[in-house]
C-alpha cells in the first residue's frame, strides 16, 4: 500500500492508500519544520498499530510539501522505517500527467499542482480549484481537447490566518469561530461578535463568489468549481459558487501522480 504525505503549512497528513486507489487510513499532525523522522514514526506507528497496519503493508511513499524544511525528514522517516524511497512531487523527473502552463512552474506548490491532477482525472471539462488552507487558493485548470492544462490561479489569505490577523492587531476585538451570525444569517451585526462574524464570514463568501466569477468569466464557456480543505463543506452550505466538494482530492492526486510515475507498480 501507498503511503502519501501532504504537507501544507499548517497541518500534516498522512495517508495510506490501497492500490486501486481507495483510502483506507488518513492521520493529520501540526505542522512543524523541526521535527525528526524518529518523532514522526513514534507518532505515525502508534495510531498505525490502533488500527492494526503492519509497517510491512507499506511498500511505497509519495511526498508532497510547500514547507520545504520538512522533507529531509519525512524522506528518512520512509527509508528508515518503511525501507522505502519516497517519490517527491516537484523532484526531477518526476511527471504530473498536466501541462503547467505558468511563468514558473517550479514556483508553484505542490498542493495545488496535485489538486489540478485530482481535479482534472475526476471531472470533465474547464475546472477551478477552491482550496481552503492556510491560503485560500484559486486554481484554474483548463480541459484542451482532453489534456489538462494548468494555467495559474489566485491566492488570498485564508479565513483562520484573517480572523487571527484581526484578533492579534486589534485589542478589543474577541477570537471568534468561523461561522455565519447565528439566527438569520443577517449581514447586520446587532453586537460585536455577531458584527466580527458577519464580517469575516460574508465578507469571505463575498471574495469567494467574486474571485470565481473573475475567473469564470476570464475562463469563458462552463466550469466547474470543486472546494476541498477543511472549511470547503461550511462555505458550499452558503454559496452557490461552488458546485461540489472533495475532501480527499489531494490524497487522490497524490495517488494519481504516483501510479503515473510507476506505471502502477
């Protein structure tokens, strides 16, 4: 079985994943440059060993990380532990089965090169990309003829890096949840909280709806706009912009990649 390792800034997930390409186990830890492979595998075995997966049932690893700090030691923990090399996204020679058609490609996270694979092999068709992390990305995939083309995107603050922002700089202001003023719903705050809701949440919707109807409209013809992250099911309850969610896209991606580079071996 696959082990595959997403690394965004501020979470970690692992995952383990059957041949066919069906997800059996997933794990998620905070994000932290400085920890070792031997943390890791103490971490990982343990909850490997509460669903009883054997270290022997993973024969392969696939990596991909926009916190570059982190890969020394998630390739060590695969070589060490799991007497594996691991396949990283970005590395040399290592194909996506997408054009990448930006400036820079090299320049591009890795998440968002694995959501448009995801993306691209799941559904027909001109696709956006709306993942909710520590960023909020935009990403636009372009079906030609068949042939996924990714051509680039937008990036935004995500909404828990917004809330923290207003609350850390504004010294009256409480933390709050994330989540539309209770009752109606209404854009009108009655009371500070109910005010700092109406703001941060609608105030998303709003930069949500807007950015997919820039993009759409630069696109041209139908599109399709799949949420994936942690926050893309509360957003798709409030907002017609997003027309379906996947929560393991990037997961799938990372399979994809990886059966694409090793012919399913």
């Amino acid at each position: 079985m696959l082990l595959a390792i997403d690394v965004g800034n501020t979470n970690i997930v692992f995952a383990i994943v059957e041949p066919g390409g069906a997800i059996r186990w997933r794990w998620r830890i905070s994000t932290d440059r400085d920890r070792t492979a031997d943390e890791y595998a103490v971490w990982l075995h343990q909850l490997m060993a509460l669903e009883q997966v054997e270290r022997a049932h993973i024969d392969a690893a696939i990596i991909a990380t926009v916190v570059p700090p982190t890969l020394f030691n998630l390739q060590r923990l695969c070589r060490k532990y799991f007497s594996v090399e691991p396949l990283v996204v970005g590395g040399e020679g290592v194909q996506t089965g997408i054009t990448i058609a930006v400036d820079n490609p090299r320049e591009v996270g890795a998440d968002r090169i694995v959501n448009a694979v995801a993306a691209h092999a799941s559904t027909p068709g001109n696709l956006i990309v709306v993942d909710f992390g520590t960023a909020t990305t935009f990403d636009v995939v372009i079906d030609a003829e068949g042939q996924g083309i990714y051509r680039g995107g937008a990036i935004a603050p995500g909404i828990n890096l917004s809330m923290d922002a207003l609350y850390s700089h504004a010294a009256k202001l409480p933390r709050i949840a994330v989540e539309p003023p209770p009752g109606t719903g209404s854009a009108i705050g009655t009371n500070t909280v109910h005010a700092m809701q109406s703001g941060v949440f609608w105030g998303y919707v709003g930069l949500i709806e807007g950015l997919v109807a820039r993009l759409t409209s630069e696109i041209g013809g139908p599109v399709t706009v799949i949420g994936t992250g942690g926050l893309a099911t509360l957003f798709n309850r409030h907002t017609p912009a997003i027309h379906r969610v996947d929560g393991d896209l990037t997961i799938s991606g990372l399979h994809r990649i990886y059966t694409l580079n090793t012919n399913g071996a």
